[in-house]
C-alpha cells in the first residue's frame, strides 16, 4: 500500500477557492446591505428598526470582513518570479524554468494577497507557455489583474460602508444601535488592517 500523501488536486482546490470566495463575497454584501440601509435611513432622519438578529448578524459580519482584509494584508504575495513550460530548441521534452519578473509594489502585492485570500486568485504556480525563440519578458496575466480589481472592489465597500458609519457615530447625538456598535467594530478592524498593511512586510513570492 502506498503510504505517500497525495497532493492537493486542481479539483479540490478550485472547489475550496468556489467555496472561499462565495462565503467572503456573500459576507461583504451583506454587510453593506445590512449596514448601508441603516446608514441612509439614520443620516435621512429616519426611524431604523432591526432585529436582534439583523444586528447581531452586522457585528458578525463586520468583523468578518474586516479580519479577511486584515489577514489578506498580512501577506505579500509579490510577482517576483514565474513558472514557465517551454520546448527545447532540439526536439524532446517539455521543460520548466523560473524567470525573475520586476517585483510588484507595495499596493499590488498586498491587494494580490487579498486576492488569493479571497479567492480570486489560486495558490498554486501556473506555468505560462512560451518558446525558446521569445524574448518577451512573462507578464501578469489577465485574471490577476481582474483578481486585483476585485480585491479593491471588496476593500473599497468594507472602507466606504464602516467608514459612513462611523461618521455618523461622531456626527449625530443619537444612532441607531446596529450603526454604533459597527462603527466602534469597523474601527478596530481598520487599524488592524492598517498595522497589517503597513505595519507586516512578510514577502511571499509565486514561487
């Protein structure tokens, strides 16, 4: 009987990559659902009625997000090398190289890094095919770009939305209690994602 670990499967992984990314996704819509309508309704003047549930469901939520963007921030996946699968000039056998890429910046790394904890991105290296007789220099392909374009979608509605609330919190004299505690919830996951931002520099290439 073979004792040898089997390696995670491209199946398994898009499966844990469907099943991350429709739990993050559908969190940060309901956060901004659930939050949002208590924001407008609050700075309109009007009366916000929640349940027990709606509001412990936004402190639930609100700090869900807040930790997927603070761990996604942890990292910093940087596009410093790539896999590449070419055929050898005399026939035979593919073979695999790594050529060294620019390294990305500050911000695209970390947004990258968010990306894959997301699930937008996959973990695993994807060797791009290319021929002995090209001399272009391997770019970042186009998912990766619609990875970090969903990443500052997601970043950009947890900011917005916490942010709306916590504005009204300093404002108002009176709010709504789902709009106080997730003010005072978003604040403390902000700067937790800001340390992580700025704060953790762990570089983690592709490779």
């Amino acid at each position: 009987m073979d004792s040898t670990p089997s390696s995670t499967t491209p199946l398994s992984e898009t499966a844990q990559r469907i099943v991350t990314l429709v739990l993050t996704v559908l969190a940060a819509v309901l956060y901004a659902v659930i939050l949002g309508i208590a924001v407008v309704k609050s700075a309109m003047g009007q009366d916000v009625v929640f349940t027990d549930g709606a509001i412990k469901a936004a402190r639930v939520l609100g700090g869900l997000v807040g930790s997927v963007v603070s761990a996604g921030f942890a990292g910093s996946w940087r596009f410093s090398s790539v896999q590449l699968s070419t055929q050898h000039p005399m026939g035979g056998r593919a073979v695999t190289a790594w050529s060294s890429l620019k390294p990305s910046s500050r911000f695209k790394s970390k947004l990258a890094s968010l990306a894959r904890a997301l699930g937008f991105l996959s973990r695993r290296s994807v060797p791009v095919r290319t021929t002995p007789e090209s001399s272009e220099e391997p770019t970042e392909s186009e998912s990766s770009t619609t990875a970090t374009v969903m990443a500052v979608l997601y970043v950009g509605v947890y900011l917005l939305v916490g942010m709306a609330a916590f504005v009204l919190v300093l404002v108002k004299a009176e709010v709504p209690e789902v709009v106080d505690s997730s003010a005072w919830v978003w604040l403390g996951t902000v700067i937790a994602s800001a340390y992580t931002y700025f704060g953790i520099d762990s570089q983690v290439s592709s490779s």
